[in-house]
C-alpha cells in the first residue's frame, strides 16, 4: 500500500434525504424530484458562490441519496449555511434531508489502492470485464465524523460539538451524544445564510412558512413510514412543536 496525498483540514458536510429507500418505491418521482433539488442545489452553490479558488468547493455523491461536501474555505458558518440552504431548499420542494457538519483532515486515497487498480483507473473509473467499478477519492476524519454524528433520529441538522463551541450560532446537545449538538435549521439566522443564497439564486423560504411546511411533510413521514421518535425529535430540535 502506498501513501496519497498531503492530508489538509477541511470541514466536511454529509448530507442524505430522509426517508428515501422505503419511499422510493411508493414515491418514486417524488424522491426523485427531492433528488434532483438537492443535487442542482449544490451544483449552484459550487457553481457561483465557491466558483474562485479559493473558496473551492468539492462534492461526492454516496449511496444514492446523499452527498459528502468539502472545503477549506471560511469559518464555521459557511458549511453551516450551506446545509441550511440545502435542508429549506429541499423542504420547499417536499422533501426532508437530514446533515452533519464536522472538521478534520481529508486526503486523496487514490494511492492507497492495490497496484492493479492504480494501473487500470481512468478518472477514478475501473473497467471489470464489461462492466465498471466507481472509486471514491477522497477519505478522512472529516467525511467519517460528519457522517458518524447523523445518527440521532429526525430531520435535524448536527454539528460535531467541538466546532460547535466556536460559532456563534446557537445548538442544543444531544442527550446520550456528546460528541454532537443539533442546529434549529428552520429558524437559525445568520447573515451567511442570505448571502450564499443570494449569490447561487436559491429560493429558501422564510421561517414562518417553513415551519407550516416542516410540520405537514414530518406527519406525512411519520404516518407512512417513519417513527413518532422521529417525528418527536424533528418538531421539537427545530422548534415547532
């Protein structure tokens, strides 16, 4: 095995639509649809806000309905915003997501595959016999912890909870999860939040219709095919209850 890439310190978003697998079939344009906003939603982000070097912006689809984001760029707040665009972007167009935030290193794996791989790989792509294996090129504490904290049940939005400690956006802690607090993303408030959104010109809602719309798409949820401790904790962590 050989090494890749320096590692650098980036936060990392990990962020996936909220009952998904067992809606897909009853839903299946519907989940679609939430799909495709999430996906043009991070395009445009990418796109015109982290256009310049220096604010790149690099995203990973995984599992079908989620997406690892990463950058190096900006304090905390940015990576909090941008989640938060996403999850309302995506709740106006009828869909729940849930997300995690953390920080730690991310480097390139291409290195650390076995020699054959290394040899036959175009553009993180494999040739076996006639079909094609897909590598993902890119690993480090902080794709793990952003996806680790999205345990707790709910459409919530975590915040690993040591960079937690430094914003100034407000999170509660996770009972039995220390190593996470959740971000009332329906009416957080931060001048970060309009910014990006105006720039990548994505409609978000104001809070008021958010939480109307938030507590309809959860009871729908709840009553097909998630749980009332789902339901629970997404009303109460983003408080509209």
């Amino acid at each position: 095995m050989k090494t890749s890439d320096k590692a650098l310190e980036h936060w990392a978003i990990y962020i996936d639509i909220e009952g998904f697998s067992p809606n897909y079939d009853a839903s299946h344009g519907r989940v679609i649809a939430g799909l495709e906003n999430l996906m043009e939603s991070i395009y445009w982000i990418g796109s015109k806000f982290c256009s310049k070097r220096s604010r790149r912006l690099c995203a990973f689809q995984a599992g079908g309905d989620g997406f690892f984001i990463d950058s190096e760029y900006g304090s905390p707040h940015i990576p909090i915003a941008i989640a938060i665009i996403l999850m309302r972007s995506a709740l106006l167009a009828g869909t729940l997501t849930k997300a995690g935030i953390s920080e730690g290193e991310c480097i390139g794996i291409s290195g650390w595959r076995p020699e054959v791989i290394r040899q036959n790989a175009r553009h993180d792509r494999v040739r076996i016999g006639s079909g094609y294996m897909h590598l993902f090129p890119i690993m480090g504490t902080a794709y793990i912890s952003a996806y680790k904290i999205t345990n707790p049940k709910g459409a919530l939005l975590l915040i690993d909870s040591k960079m937690a400690k430094r914003t100034s956006v407000r999170s509660i802690t996770v009972s039995n999860n220390p190593d996470c607090n959740v971000i009332d993303w329906i009416h957080t408030d931060i001048p970060e939040i309009q910014q990006i959104a105006e720039i990548a010109e994505i409609s978000i809602g104001k809070a008021c219709d958010l939480e109307e719309s938030l507590k309809v798409e959860a009871d729908k949820a709840a009553s097909t095919f998630l749980s009332e401790k789902w339901l629970h904790n997404t009303l109460m962590f983003n408080n509209c209850a």
